[in-house]
C-alpha cells in the first residue's frame, strides 16, 4: 500500500501530497498522524522555505473517510475526543507551520478537505472545483476546523455555511477568503509554481517573520501592537539578511538568496 501522505524535497520546497485517490483523499486516522508529523517535522527545518500541499487524483480532499466514520459508532465519547483532539492537532500543525503553506485544490475540498485549506496560507484552486464544510449532513459538526476557517471567512460566513452544510463554488470560496487564486485546472501547476517562485524571490528569514506577523498581530493587545512590530522590524532591518537585502536593491543587483 502507498503511504497516506508522500513528502518530496526540491531544495528548499516539500511538496506534500495527500495520497489515497482511490478514498479521494479522505481523512483517516493513519493519514491524519502521518500529516500532523510531517508538517510538525517542518517546524524544526531551518533549511525549508516552502510547502505545496496537494491532493493525488482528480479530488483534493473528499472530507472523512467513510470506514473511519463508521469505526467513530463504536468508539465512547471519551475515545471521540481523543480522536477529534488529533484532527486538531493536524490543522494546528499545517496552520503554523513556520514558511507559508500553498494548497492546490481540484475536484474538492469537504469537511476537514476546507479546514485544510483555511490552515493553509495561499489556496489555489481549479475553477471547477468544490467546497463546502458539509458535517452537519452526516449529524456532527464542523468543530475542530473552525478556529481556522472562521478566521478565514469570518463569522458571517460560518454563520450561513456551517449550518447549512452546502456545497459552493470556487467563485464564492474565493469571494468570502478561503480561496486566494481561481484558476482553470490546467492551470493550477503552473499557478502555484508563479507563488512559489515569488516566496523564494523573497529573504528566506523574512518570509518566516512575516508569517508570523500575519498571524499574531491581531491576537496581540492593540497597546502590545507597537512594540512588538517595531522589534520586529529593527530584527529584520539589523540582520544579515535584511543588511544584505538592502543593499542589493541599491547596487541594483539579485540579492544572495534569490534562487536561478
């Protein structure tokens, strides 16, 4: 059997695939585990500068695994929330995974399919692809991956979605922000290599602080705000690499990061 989920390095690129097409892509505990520690080994690679996400076949992430669904009828309340526990574990670990996390989406991306893709940082998506936060057909609840998704989409677009279950759109998911890029699927490839040229151009440190910025700026108290930033930004201008960025731009010249 192959591995739930494949890693290959290129560089300073892992590109993680979720790989059971013929289950399209559906969460299982086995893959979950095996997500959850890929992304959390990437939190201790300094050398690593970006990660695709993406799904194998023609579906991105179908939701969860209909066998697994049907083990959950035996398991007691207290084995649920150990399991429900290492879902959350999972998002957790693709959403602060220190270099941005770029998701190719085609087919679809359901239930915990979206959840990935609101952990994710940039979501690429074929035009025809769908989306939906579809738990509550099945009688659960889109719980664990809501942190992530409203943050995303907000809490108006939980509010109409979550309980309704629906399936929508490309369109729409770029509309209310879980999408960033709208493509057609012969497109995609090509789509997420332009992203991922573009955060290589950039200083590989700064990326990591930046990231960290887009993400815990508004969890900050607005009197920490300040500070914080500013230390931050006197880091980056004092270091090396931001030395080195600097004068880059005015000898007008590739800086020594930027990739051939």
């Amino acid at each position: 059997m192959p591995d739930s989920v494949t890693l290959v390095r290129d560089g300073s690129v892992a590109r993680v695939t979720l790989n059971q097409p013929d289950r399209r892509n559906a969460f299982d505990p086995e893959m979950i585990a095996a997500a959850r520690a890929t992304f959390e080994g990437f939190a201790r690679d300094n050398t690593l500068r970006v990660v695709v996400l993406a799904g194998a076949g023609p579906v991105f992430c179908g939701g969860a695994d209909v066998s697994y669904m049907a083990a959950s009828l035996q398991m007691t309340r207290e084995q649920n929330l150990d399991d429900s526990l290492k879902l959350a574990g999972m998002m957790h670990a693709i959403n602060s995974c220190p270099v941005p996390v770029i998701t190719r989406v085609q087919g679809a991306a359901l239930g915990g399919g979206a959840g990935a893709c609101a952990a994710s940082d940039r979501v690429v998506a074929a035009d025809d692809a769908a989306f939906g936060f579809t738990e509550v057909k099945l009688g659960i609840v889109p719980a664990v991956i809501s942190p992530f998704v409203i943050a995303k989409i907000g809490e108006t677009n939980a509010r109409a979605l979550f309980p309704t279950g629906e399936r929508f759109d490309a369109a729409r998911a770029q509309r209310i922000g879980l999408v960033h890029d709208v493509v057609p699927s012969a497109n995609l490839d090509a789509a997420v290599q332009a992203i991922v040229e573009e955060v290589l151009s950039a200083g590989p440190t700064a990326v990591r602080v930046a990231k960290e910025i887009a993400l815990t700026v508004g969890r900050l108290a607005p009197t920490d705000v300040p500070a914080w930033t500013a230390r931050r930004l006197a880091n980056q201008r004092t270091s090396d690499e931001g030395q080195e960025g600097l004068r880059a731009f005015l000898e007008k010249r590739d800086p020594s990061w930027r990739q051939k």
